[in-house]
C-alpha cells in the first residue's frame, strides 16, 4: 500500500510540474513578446487571407484521468525496480 501511495504521490507532483512549467512559459511568453509592426505590415504574407471555422478539441476528463493513472504505474514500476535492486548487496 506504500508504494501505492508513493507512485500515486509522484504521478501527482509529475502532472503539477508539467502544468506549472507549462503556465510560466506560457505567461513569460505573454509578457516578453514585443511586437513588431512595422516588420509583419511589410511583409504580405504573414497577413492572412483566408478564415478557416471550426473548433478546438481539448481533452476530455477521462484523458487526464488515464493520463495519471499511466504516470502512476509509471511510478510504481520503478519504485519496485529500485526496491528490488537497492536491496541486493553490491559486489
């Protein structure tokens, strides 16, 4: 049951570590970017000229959940690999 909770406690700190670097990116991104008008306005092509209609697909809740129980067997394979070999006396 230890190594349950532990592999449940590392899938946890995993997926936190993942959205924190992804949400500082992203805000670093947002606050560093300086656009350059002048630049695009010269530059036809990067103007668009056609709209494309439709939507994003995001996740579904079941995604995630799956995500994290995947990440939790991660987890617990290597927490029994290192039990198993941390015990052994080394020659």
């Amino acid at each position: 049951m230890k190594l349950i909770c532990q592999a449940a406690a590392g899938a946890i700190m995993a997926h936190l570590l993942y959205w924190v670097i992804t949400f500082t990116v992203g805000y670093a991104k947002t606050m560093l970017y300086q656009p350059n008008i002048e630049a695009l306005w010269a530059n036809e092509h990067v103007l668009q000229s056609e709209v494309s209609f439709g939507y994003a697909v995001s996740p579904s809740p079941i995604e995630y959940v799956a995500s994290f129980f995947a990440t939790a067997l991660l987890f617990w394979c290597l927490l029994v690999l290192y039990k198993k070999f941390a015990s052994k006396p080394s020659w």
